[in-house]
C-alpha cells in the first residue's frame, strides 16, 4: 500500500490512525473517490454507507481475494475488524476483549462468519470521548496493512498511486481533484472530470446520498 512500509504493525498503524472524525471523512471521501473511478460498485474497494443502522454508519474495504475491513461510526465511538483470508481466524483470541458498547458488531453476521464463527485477523476500537486507538492484547495474525491508506501521512498522493495501478484509467486523475474530495469539499463538475471525464456529475447522486458526501 503506497505511502506506508508493507512491514506496518498493529501498533503503528494505532499511532498513525487520524482522529474518529477525520477518520469517517477520510473515508467518505475514499468512497466518493471509488464512486467516480468505478461506476460498477462491486468493482470498487472502499465503500461507505451513511445509513447503515439505526445511528450506525459503516466503511468497509473488499479487495476481491477475500479480504476486507469493516469500521462502524456510532455514538459508542468506533469499531474496526479486518480480515486476511491467507492468516488464521483471530477471532476467538481477539474478539471477547471488546468493549461492551461494541460487541455487536464483532458477531455481526454482515462481517463475515464460518460456520458461525465470526471471522477477524484483527481488531481495533475508539471509544467516544476517549484519547486513543485500542485494540486486544493477543497479536493479530494479519490484515494490519489493509487499513494501510488510512493512515497515509498523504492520502492524496497514497490513494492515486493506488488508484493508478487498481484501476489503470485512461485519463490520469488530477491531484488537486482527488485531494479535493479527500478534504469533503462540496463536487462540482469540474472536479468529477479532472478525476474521470467520462462521468457526469448527475450519474453520482445516488452515492453522493448513500455516503453522505457534503453538497454545495
């Protein structure tokens, strides 16, 4: 994952991780982002959805190869899960050491189960009003570097390498544009085509509503 060492461990990724609400910015802006450069939703790897519970919001990430990460937004703080199918299950180790407010999500069958096993290489939470990013004292066994760009020093430049790559656009996306709505300012048509001219702004109304992106 650009920007960050293949080698980044839980504790600095925890140390990296920008604040719960830049964090859900930072991820809706990566979904919006993914909404232009991939018109087919099942193609994109992060995703947001502003709507997904009663006073829950959930980003997630699925690369196509069985792994993926879910983070849920709510008054309780925040909860991530990850998961790398080539690491064994964690989750038995890791999982009971979530705090009660989140414990809910950690057998949400929406994040993935095995013979009614939920499934998680690794875990990490942030609680609201509290000063830091925790997660279990048992090691993870993988997925720590899929949450990689999140905590990009520079997301803008992190996410369009990646995107270059993943995606392979005829049209290289502007760096001003991508880093225009990594901060959530308003879209304008401008700005989608600089990113992929062969999007109209009024083709992302849906995922402008579904993410919860700020309109002007």
């Amino acid at each position: 994952m650009p920007d960050i060492h293949d080698t980044l461990d839980l504790r600095g990724l925890l140390a990296r991780l920008p604040n719960p609400a830049s964090l859900r910015d930072r991820c809706r802006g990566l979904a919006m982002l993914e909404a232009i450069l991939g018109p087919v939703w099942g193609d994109r790897y992060y995703s947001f959805n502003s709507t997904w519970g009663d006073g829950q919001e959930m980003a997630s990430m699925r690369d196509g190869e069985g792994d993926d990460w879910f983070m849920v937004f709510s008054d309780a703080g925040v909860y991530a899960r990850g998961f790398d199918h080539t690491a064994p299950n964690a989750a038995p180790q890791l999982l009971p050491e979530v705090p009660a407010p989140f414990r809910a999500q950690t057998v949400e069958p929406a994040f993935g189960e095995e013979d009614g096993v939920p499934l998680a290489t690794v875990c990490f939470w942030h609680d609201a009003g509290g000063d830091a990013w925790r997660a279990p004292s048992a090691a993870p066994t993988g997925g720590v570097e899929l949450f990689a760009l999140l905590a990009a020093a520079d997301p803008a430049r992190a996410y369009l390498a990646w995107a270059e790559e993943y995606y392979e656009p005829e049209h290289s996306p502007e760096p001003a544009a991508i880093a225009h709505v990594l901060a959530l300012r308003p879209l304008t048509a401008a700005v989608v085509a600089a990113i992929d001219p062969a999007v109209d702004l009024d083709d992302l109304a849906g995922d402008i509503a579904e993410i919860g992106y700020p309109t002007a």
